[in-house]
C-alpha cells in the first residue's frame, strides 16, 4: 500500500506515520483469513493498510483524538468495513475472549531522558524505553489466536533484551523481521509467534 494513494490526514495532536510506523507496515504480510488488532493506531497508516486485505480489523488508541483520526481516515477511503475503531489504554477495552490472528503495536519506545515534551505520551516508552511494549505484551499474549503473531517495534536506544525477555517468557518464538538504521539508533520490528 503506497500512502500517496490514500486520501490520509492527521490531525493536530496525532502522532503522523514516521520511518518506524513504515517499516511495521512492510514487516506484516496480511492473509484475507486474518483479524487484525492495530494498538496504538494513530492516524490509521497500519489499519488501513490491513483493511484492503484482512477479514476483520480493530483498531485502538488511547487518544480519542486518535480513534476518531483513524474513523475520519477509513470512511475517506471507504474501507469502514469490516473494521472497528475505539478508545482504549492499550488492550484493557477488548473481551478476554476476543482473539486475533495478528496484533501489532508500533508504542512509545524511547528511554526517559530527563526533558519533557508535548509528544512524550507518543514517544516515550518508560525509564528503559521498554515498558509500555512489556506491558503490551503481556496483554496481548492473552488475546493471540493459535500460531497467531505479535509485531512490535523496538529502539536500540532502549533496553530491547528486556523487551526480548518478555516475549520469550509469554511463549513467544521471536525473530527480528525489519530493521532500519536512523541517525544514532536502529529500529527493529520484533516478531512473536504463538508456540
């Protein structure tokens, strides 16, 4: 999908589509059997991008500003269906019998460094740049199908063993499927599958 054929905005406040946000979107190969969880949707990149293939999309950010960002962006495209957009701190708001095929989350993933902005809650990921991602995971893992797969983005500038960790200690076999190297740090698209 080549952005330049959407009609895509973002809105003021919303994290707008990055190198990173790019490389997630090219990492994911989607199946027409696949339902799919977009965490931390942003403007909409990733879920539209799986709405042209995927059976079911959901799509969820803890911005309203965000959320509707990615509505206004779907219906401009006419992809509203099959998808579902809402308000949520990352997974809290989906049924624990809800399961997906594939869950992605590009998060916050950069370490505190002492000085704030308006676009930490978009950039920052915790002390060590892995927490929120930690926390996703453990959330996620709970709503994996079988053999189903988590994409997560990671920095070389936060603590990716620990994040790494994480994955293999909820049952995931991960391997690193995009990378890319920006200025000072490289970014990493992390793949777990369900065992």
């Amino acid at each position: 999908m080549r952005v330049e054929d959407l009609d895509f905005r973002v809105d003021s406040g919303v994290y707008a589509p990055a190198e990173d946000s790019f490389l997630l979107m090219d990492a994911i190969d989607f199946d027409r059997d696949d339902v799919f969880l977009d965490v931390g949707c942003g403007a909409g990149l990733l879920t539209l991008g799986a709405a042209r293939i995927a059976r079911r999309v959901v799509a969820i950010d803890i911005s309203l500003k965000a959320a509707r960002n990615t509505l206004r962006n779907l219906k401009r495209n006419g992809l509203g269906f099959p998808c579902s957009v809402m308000q949520s701190d990352l997974l809290d708001s989906i049924p624990p019998a809800v399961l997906f095929s594939v869950i992605a989350f590009n998060p916050p993933y950069l370490p505190y460094d002492g000085t704030t902005t308006d676009m930490d809650h978009a950039l920052l990921g915790g002390v060590k740049g892995t927490e929120l991602a930690e926390h996703f995971i453990q959330q996620a893992v709970r709503h994996l199908q079988k053999e189903g797969s988590i994409f997560v983005v990671s920095s070389s500038l936060a603590n990716i063993k620990d994040l790494q960790n994480v994955m293999v200690n909820c049952g995931l076999d991960i391997k690193i499927v995009a990378s890319l190297s920006i200025f000072f740090e490289k970014i990493q698209v992390l793949k777990g599958i369900q065992q």
